[in-house]
C-alpha cells in the first residue's frame, strides 16, 4: 500500500457528518490517519496520551453494539474520557427534544459527540447547534460515514488503491445507509460502483448519482473486485419489499458459485451484523476472500482517526 | 365619512380596465370610479395613490387560521392581521382546528372571532366527513346556512372512493364546492419529501408524485359522474396540471389552485434538512415549477392560494420526519407571484384575477370587482418596491417560511376592507 503523501492537515472540519461533502484529500488524509493509528492497536499497552483531557460523549437513539463499542475503544486507545448515553427512542418521543438533549449535554463541555438517530439530518441539527464536534454514527437512510472509511480502508490495504476497481453493492441499497456512504466514498475515490437487489430496494434516481444498476446478483459480481452484501433488515419481509426471506436469499442472496464469476482476489464484505444463510452463505462469509473482521479491526484505527482530526490533530506526528 | 382615493392606476380585470382613476368610497362601498381629479377633495379623507396599483382585493382561498385548538400558532386576529399586511382583504380557512370544523358551531365561532377581530374577511371552510375521519359525512346543510363557504378535509385526504362520491353528490344538493386534498396516502407512506435524487441523497423517504396524481384523477372522474363542484388544492406537479386540463377541455366542473411555493422553490430547498421546506404536497422538481408556470399561463390553474400554514417552533426545530407540514405565505404570496408578471408568465391582470375573481367566483362570495356598488375591498399595491423577506418583521405568529432573506419586488401599500383602511405600509404613507 502507497501512502499519497497527504497530510491530516488536509481535513479541518468541525464534524463529520458525510462523506458526500468529503473531497478525495480528506478522504485520504483520515485513511492516512487511521493507518498510522493501526499500530497502536497491536501494541501490548493500547494507548497513548493523544486525546488526553478530552471528553467524547456517544448519543445513541437506536440500538447499537458494534458502533459503539468501536467508537469507544477508539476513544480510550487515545486516552480521551468516554460517556455513553443510550436513548431509548420511545423515551425521547414523550420527554425532552434531541436540542435539548444535546445542548444539556454541551453544558458539560464536551469535545465530540458521536451521536446515531433513526431519523435523517439529526446530526446535522446538533451540528448546527453545537460548538463541539459531531461525528454522524449513522443518521436514518442518510449516511454512516465512519462506516463508509472502515471500508474504504479495508479495501485500499487489500488492493493498493481505491481507484478503478469495480465495487458492487448488493442489497436493501433504499434503506442502507452503508450503501449511501459508500456509494459517495468509492465514487469520489474514482472506483466504478454497481448496485444491486429486487427493484422495491432500489430506489429511483440511482443512476443520478453516477452508480450502475443492476437486478442481478450475478450481473452485479461480474468482474467485481469487491463485493459488499447489505444486512437485509428482516421485519421487511411482508412489508411490500419483497415475499419470502426464502425467495430473497435464493436470488440475492451470496455463495461460493457468485464468487467464480468475480475478479479472482475480489474481497467479501459485509458491515454487520451478519443474517447467515440469508444475504450470505456461512462459507462465504468465513471464506478466504471475506475481509469481515478486518473491517471490524479497521473500524477502530478508522475512528481514532476521526476523532484525532476532529480534535485539530494537535499533536505532529499522528500516531504520537 | 367619506373616501376619496386619488391618483392611482386602477386594474380591475372584471370591467377589463386598466387606467388611472380616483375611487370615492361612501359607506364602505364603491360610490365612484372616475377620471382623476375629477371629485373634488372638499370634505373628504383623501388618500393619494400616485404611482401606485389599486386592484379588487385579493382573496386568499387556502388558509390556515389554527382557531380554534392551536393559537400558540396562529389565531383569527394575528392571521387576519397577516392577511392585511399581505394585501388580502378576505381568506378562507380550512377545517383542521381543534375541533375539526365540522358543525355550525365551530362555524359560528369563527365568524364571531373573526367579527371580534376586525380584520379581513373571513370564510370557514367546513369538513367533508365528521372530525374529518374519513368516514361519516358531515352536516353540509348547517353548516352552510351557518356561513361556510366550501368543503374540504384539507390535510386529511378522503381515502375512501365511495365517501368522496357521496360528499361530492351530498355538497352538489347544497351548493357547495368540494376542495380536494388530492393524496393517495398509501403512496405516500412514511415519505417526508418529493421522491427523487435530493430524497435519495439526504436519505429521506420519498413521496413520488403519482400519490398526488392518481388522487386528482379519481376526483376528477367523481366529478364527472355526480355533476359536482370540484376544486383541487395546491397543485404540485406537472402530472396533474396535465390531468386538470384535461378535464377542463372535456367541459368537467373543475377549477384547480396552486400555492406560490410551487413555483417558487423545488426540492433543492429541502437541503440541509430545511424544515422550512416541508410541506404537503412536497416541493418537487424544475420539470414541475416549469408545467405549474405553464398551467398558471394557460389558465389550467385558476387561482393562486397560501396554504399558509403557522407552525411553531416546536413543531419545527425538531428532526426533518418529525417536523410537521406547512409553510406560512400570507405575507410573501404577492411579492412572490409578482415574479410571475416580471418572468412575462402572466401579464398583471391575469395574475390579479388569479387572486381576486377566480377565488370569489370559485367560492361564491362578494368580491373580485371594483364596480361601482360593490364592498370597497381594495388592495393597493408598489409594483416598483424592492424588499427583502424577514420573518421578524411578519404580523403572522408564526415564523416557518422558507423565504426568509429573499429579495422580492413589489408588494401591499394599502388593504382596505368595507372602505377602511386595515393595513398600510409606512414606506409608503410615510407622511
């Protein structure tokens, strides 16, 4: 893997809300970052003094394990303090509003907070609220954009590049989040992306944004040399999206004979939680070409690469 | 007391005239309309209107006045003052208070507020269905002898194809016109905006354009089978512009309206998670503000109305899917359908008719006209006036504009009701 020479200079912002607004310097200036924070995470102490005296607050409306855990792990490996807050929604529906939620909670002074909501645009609401920072945890429909680095990462250390390669993202693509950030982070990182699944996943328009359609599962892995499958919400079923979890898995769902049809070292993904036998077969998935956990591992780096930045990456030399 | 207002240049569509005239106004009536200084101004309150646009008031046939229920929002004497400031000198509000207006008595206690408050005209809209549930019809009879002047269950479309059959016969018996809310709200679903790459880019759900259109089109079908007076509500897309036309070359009794953010603002408006920019219908697409353009041209849209919709704050600064529908417009309607005369889409007298003589023809009440005899509802109006929209300024309780900051030409000098002057802007009476 080729460093670009891009320095973490290149990102000043004061929240990630996105990658659609992200150039491709920022891009590589976090997943520079995050490779240089990796190591950290493989030493026998897991930290340094980066984010020392720093406050870092998770918000979270919507159930999350994984997302979570990961920005906190971040966090700490920084040394920053960590608060998390878990909002069951139905709660937040009867008492305070998410302004007032979160201004209570800059009363704190806190530096970043990490916030995930199930309605679109609830970070970007604090964000114009607050004076610290907010990181988008994942917001509805709209984006996850840590989600969307992680990958990002994964597929440059397995590749070399983020440039011409063929991506195909296969799944709910209306519901995902996953698929709208990285629809917007491989595309400004000049890769060609493919989406597929049923049309009722698929919504209008996705053409607009410079992305190939496809209702074909094989189609879509053809010559790909990476191949992202969608968790598939399952309360879909019997909600017009589609019949059965048998029908869908049946012709969207990825095995061993998808992969004959891909580049020969293409990379299996998949952000998590896994629906085994549904979206993937369990050979697959624990297959040679799967890069799942790898994906968790980076999702780390990825986020104390965020956080750093976010914090004015003070310190000289990255990884301190 | 008697009115003389002199010097200013009169369009009154309704007698096709267009030439400069002194008004004399005697008991909140039009006693005369003739050649300047022709009356002398001996003993009369004289206004000089010179440089100025005096037109028939402009009625404002989609309001929302939230009296009864939600006056932290707006009540009948702030929307009433709203209207004035905007150059309306009469509105109908629709049923969606608290309780819904579907009795004389909510009826009745409208007109008395709005009696109270002095201001414009007002005109209860009254519901189609009891509580506007879609259900069970309301008591049409009542309530137009109680002084309702159309039906409607704005907000809440009338899902059910045989109720809207029987409100269309039932409102036939009585007169009345049917407003229709046109939605298919399984179409819409959970959608919060127009179904297309902004919806898509922002992640929020969408609501296509057909929810709209196959709901115009089954009223117009229920028109034609009972017979009945059929009116559409804030058109917003092309699709139905080219349905409503057809019905009307097909000599159905169909009249439709449109609001002045349908042509002013698309989707791109919702960026940002803008909850000012959300309404029902949404704002859709260019395509979309080009064919409503077009059908406010050809006359395919007969009138230009607010659905002026007060919202609070709390309604509004919340997440983009909790924020309720509805923008305020009494205060922006005219400078922003002016733009329409200053693009050469409508020439001034069509846009006046628009908002004048459609409405009053369409609703059956006085208005419309600057005929000698008629009520003096007069709208004067600075054609030149450059200003800059500023919610902080506006007379509605309510601040949920989109237009806020938006430089606009030309609006309201002077509202006058029945002869008396309710509003008018001291740019230009400064004296």
């Amino acid at each position: 893997m080729q460093t670009t020479g891009a320095k973490a200079t290149s990102f000043r912002r004061k929240d990630l809300l996105g990658l659609a607004e992200l150039s491709r310097e920022e891009i590589q200036a976090i997943l520079d970052t995050a490779v240089s924070f990796k190591e950290i995470s493989t030493r026998s102490i897991k930290k340094v003094p980066t984010l020392r005296g720093k406050t870092v607050i998770t918000l979270f409306y919507e159930p999350s394990t994984r997302t979570r855990t990961s920005f906190e792990i971040a966090a700490k490996r920084l040394s920053a303090d960590t608060v998390n807050l878990a909002i069951a929604a139905s709660s937040a529906v009867k008492g305070e509003t998410l302004i007032d939620t979160a201004k209570n909670l800059e009363a704190m002074r806190p530096d970043i907070i990490i916030i995930r909501h199930s309605f679109s645009g609830a970070p970007h609401l604090l964000a114009q609220r607050l004076h610290c920072s907010v990181v988008n945890a994942g917001d509805g429909l709209h984006e996850h954009p840590t989600q969307g680095l992680l990958d990002l990462l994964t597929v440059w250390e397995a590749k070399g590049r983020l440039h011409d390669l063929k991506v195909a993202i296969v799944g709910d693509i209306a519901h995902s989040r996953v698929a709208r950030s990285n629809i917007h982070g491989f595309r400004t990182m000049g890769s060609q992306v493919i989406v597929a699944g049923p049309q009722t996943m698929l919504p209008p328009y996705l053409p607009d944004l410079g992305v190939e359609v496809s209702y074909s599962l094989p189609e879509a892995v053809r010559g790909a040399d990476v191949i992202m499958m969608l968790r598939l919400q399952l309360e879909r079923q019997g909600q017009m999206f589609f019949p059965t979890l048998r029908e869908y898995s049946r012709f969207f769902g990825l095995n061993q004979g998808h992969l004959a049809l891909a580049r020969p070292e293409a990379l299996v993904m998949h952000p998590g939680p896994l629906n085994r036998g549904v979206e993937i077969a369990p050979e697959v998935a624990d297959g040679l070409q799967s890069v799942i956990l790898q994906q968790v591992t980076n999702g780390v780096a990825v986020r104390m690469a965020v956080l750093y930045l976010l914090s004015g990456g003070e310190q000289s030399g990255a990884a301190a | 007391m008697e009115l003389l207002l002199k010097g200013g240049l009169v369009l009154d569509p309704s007698q096709d005239l267009e030439e400069r005239r002194d008004l004399l106004i005697i008991d909140g009536r039009l006693a005369a309309l003739v050649a300047p200084g022709t009356l002398p101004p001996e003993g009369r309150q004289v206004v000089d209107l010179t440089g100025l646009l005096v037109c028939p008031g402009l009625i404002d046939m989609h309001t929302h006045l939230r009296e009864p229920g939600q006056e932290y929002k707006e009540t009948i004497a702030t929307g009433s003052q709203a209207a004035a400031a905007g150059g309306f000198t009469a509105v109908a509000c629709m049923p969606n208070t608290l309780p819904v207006n579907d009795s004389a008595t909510v009826t009745r206690y409208i007109l008395e507020k709005a009696a109270q408050a002095q201001g414009v005209r007002v005109y209860p809209v009254a519901a189609i269905s009891q509580g506007s549930e879609g259900a069970i019809l309301a008591e049409y009879g009542d309530q137009k002898e109680a002084g309702a002047v159309a039906l409607s269950d704005d907000g809440k479309p009338v899902a059910n194809s045989q109720l809207m059959r029987r409100a269309l016969e039932y409102a036939r018996t009585f007169d009345l016109p049917v407003i229709s809310h046109s939605e298919d709200l399984s179409l819409t679903s959970n959608g919060v905006m127009h179904e297309g790459l902004v919806s898509l880019q922002l992640g929020l759900k969408g609501i296509p354009a057909a929810a709209e259109e196959v709901a115009v089109f089954r009223d117009i079908e229920l028109a034609r089978l009972t017979g009945a007076r059929l009116h559409i509500a804030h058109v917003s897309t092309a699709g139905s512009v080219q349905i409503i036309r057809r019905a009307k070359s097909q000599g159905i009794k169909v009249t439709a309206e449109t609001a002045p953010h349908y042509f002013s603002l698309t989707h791109e408006a919702v960026r940002g998670f803008n909850t000012n920019a959300k309404m029902s219908p949404p704002l859709r697409t260019e395509a979309d503000v080009a064919a409503i353009k077009a059908g406010l041209a050809d006359g395919t849209l007969d009138c230009i109305a607010t659905d002026h919709a007060p919202h609070s704050v709390l309604e509004k600064e919340v997440e983009f899917d909790r924020a309720a529908n509805g923008v305020i417009g009494l205060e922006t309607a005219l400078g922003l359908s002016l733009a329409l005369v200053q693009e050469g889409i409508l020439t001034l007298a069509q846009l006046i008719t628009k908002l004048s003589a459609n409405p009053a023809r369409i609703l059956g009440v006085p208005g419309g006209t600057l005929q000698v005899g008629a009520p003096a509802d007069i709208t004067v109006i600075d054609l030149q006036r450059p200003w800059i929209v500023d919610v902080q300024q506006f007379k509605s309780k309510s601040r949920n504009s989109p237009f806020h900051g938006r430089n606009l030409t030309g609006r309201a000098a002077m509202t006058l009701v029945d002869g008396k002057i309710l509003y008018r802007d001291n740019e230009n009476f400064s004296r």
